[in-house]
C-alpha cells in the first residue's frame, strides 16, 4: 500500500490504524474499489481537462468508458475514490507522475499494418512519382514523413515498407527518406520503438514484404516479428500532443499521414490543427486522413486528389 494511502487511512481512523487494519486494507482495498463509481462533478473535472488539454472530444456518454480505464489506475494506487484520485492527479506530485499514465489511459490506439491500403497504392504509384518529379523529393534533399497519431507503429513502419520498395524500384534515382513518428501515448510510442509484433498483427502485410522486412524471433514458440534494423533505423519516435504551441519541426514536411485522429476531436480543434498541418507542409505536398474524415466547410489550402487524400495549394 502506498504512502499516501496509509496517511490516508490513518486519518480516517483518527490516527489509531494499527498494523491488522493496514494488512487489511491492502489486501480488501482492490476490491472494495471495484463498486466505486465515477461521479457526475469529478467526470466534469476529468473531462474538462482531458478536452483541454488534448482536444479529445469527452461528452457524458463517454463516461462509462472513463470510469473503466481508470479503475485499474485507482486499483494500482489504492484509492477508495475517482474524487481522491482527482485529488492526486491535480496535485504537484500527480502532474509530475500520473498525468502521462492517465493519458495512456484514455487515448484509443487502434492501428493495423496496411489499413486502408488504397493509401499506400496512392502513395506508391502517384504521390511518390510526382513529387520526386516535381520538386525532387527524396533526390535533390531527404523526403520527410509524418506519421501523426503513429499508435504501436504499425503505421509508420508500413510507410517506411513502401518507401523502401520505391526506392527499390527506381535505384538510379539515390531515393532517401526519414519517417517522423508520434504520439501523444508514451505507451505506445515506446511499443512502436521496439518494432516487435506477433504473427498475428502482421498478417496484413503481404508475404514477399514480410520476408524482406520482418525477422522471425529465434524462439518459434513465441510467433513474434520484429522489423528490420535498417527500416527501424528510417523511423524516429517521440511524443507529441497536438495542442503543444509548438510542433518542433526545424523544416517543413512533405507528407503527412493523420488517419483516424480526428474524429475524436470537436469541428473548431480539427480546423485548427488541419490548418497547423498546412502551416508545417510543402506547397503541393499531402496529406491523407481516414476514409471516415472529411475537409467539408473547414477553410484550409487543401484539395482533394483522392479518396481521404488532399494536396497543399502551391
């Protein structure tokens, strides 16, 4: 039991908790708290903040799926309450050590490699061609990616596959690339740096590309992959939430990947970050959303070129 909540019981009991009743709470606490529900004040407090903070989109009828992701978190730190929890969280302490976790928590990361594959067709035979073409892309200085919102890199990685196939493709032309990363879960930032995935996952990926760019794990009773070191290599990860003032780019970009992001964001943030998007890319460079996202009424340089795919007004 942590220090915080043994201060905690002590009080309540008037400063006389003796050892049983500690030996007692750690092992009954975990699942006194499991009847614990989430209050009307404190998923305002919580959802606030979360909207705030990362532009996630948090009506009431999200609070059921709030309560349950953090309930472990509560389990883990023996807290009776989401109000003490609230307490912690808000405290100097909690936002040196928790507000990361709880943002783990909350963010949805559903990924998979070659989701929405017309994409990487696109990529591979119109966007690629025409900006080396155009502006000599990859040839006269390195092509920049961004994978925003990279989940466990299932994303990046796929890119980084393309790429090298294109590069394969046209060896005359000296084709260079880098991938850039992110993702406001460290979590899961920290999952994609290690490239490791079970057979499973990778079962989208199309078997010649799975021999080329996959290393089977030496322990076959694991069924495990992991990329290899030269695309991993083509790929930096970081952290980065959209509502930062300052995106970190020294350059601008030649493609961005934002699929299936914004969605979870209300109309007036998706604007302003479409429109920082645009600030940060190349005139005639693109950038590709989910094929359930849509530029209808936002008032950004960006025309569509094909299904969820818009280029940057020269």
């Amino acid at each position: 039991m942590c220090s915080r909540v043994k201060n905690a019981w002590y009080a309540r009991n008037g400063g006389r908790l003796g050892l049983p009743a500690l030996l007692f709470a750690a092992y009954v606490s975990p699942y006194l708290i499991m009847d614990i529900k989430l209050t009307d004040s404190d998923f305002r407090r919580l959802s606030e903040y979360i909207e705030s903070q990362l532009g996630i989109k948090m009506p009431r009828t999200k609070k059921q799926l709030l309560e349950s992701r953090l309930l472990k978190r509560l389990r883990a730190l023996s807290l009776g309450s989401y109000a003490e929890y609230c307490e912690y969280l808000f405290s100097p302490e909690g936002h040196e050590h928790e507000i990361v976790t709880m943002i783990d928590l909350v963010t949805t990361n559903k990924t998979d490699f070659f989701r929405e594959a017309d994409h990487f067709d696109y990529l591979f035979n119109t966007a690629l061609p025409e900006l080396v073409k155009s502006y000599g892309a990859g040839v006269r200085k390195t092509l920049m990616v961004w994978s925003a919102g990279c989940s466990t890199g299932e994303e990046p990685y796929t890119i980084a596959m393309i790429m090298s196939e294109f590069a394969e493709r046209y060896p005359g032309l000296g084709f260079d690339y880098t991938i850039l990363a992110t993702d406001v879960s460290t979590r899961v930032v920290d999952v994609a740096a290690r490239g490791i995935y079970s057979m499973e996952r990778v079962s989208p990926v199309p078997e010649p590309m799975r021999k080329k760019y996959l290393l089977r794990s030496k322990s076959r009773e694991k069924a495990l992959v992991r990329v290899v070191p030269e695309l991993r290599a083509r790929v930096r990860f970081r952290r980065l939430n959209f509502m930062d003032e300052d995106f970190g780019f020294r350059e601008p970009i030649d493609i961005i990947f934002c699929r299936n992001v914004i969605i979870y964001f209300d109309k007036e943030t998706q604007e302003r970050l479409l429109q920082r998007f645009c600030e940060n890319l190349k005139p005639g460079c693109y950038v590709f959303l989910g094929h359930s996202e849509t530029l209808t009424g936002f008032d950004v340089p960006l025309e569509r070129v094909a299904p969820s795919v818009y280029r940057k007004l020269a």
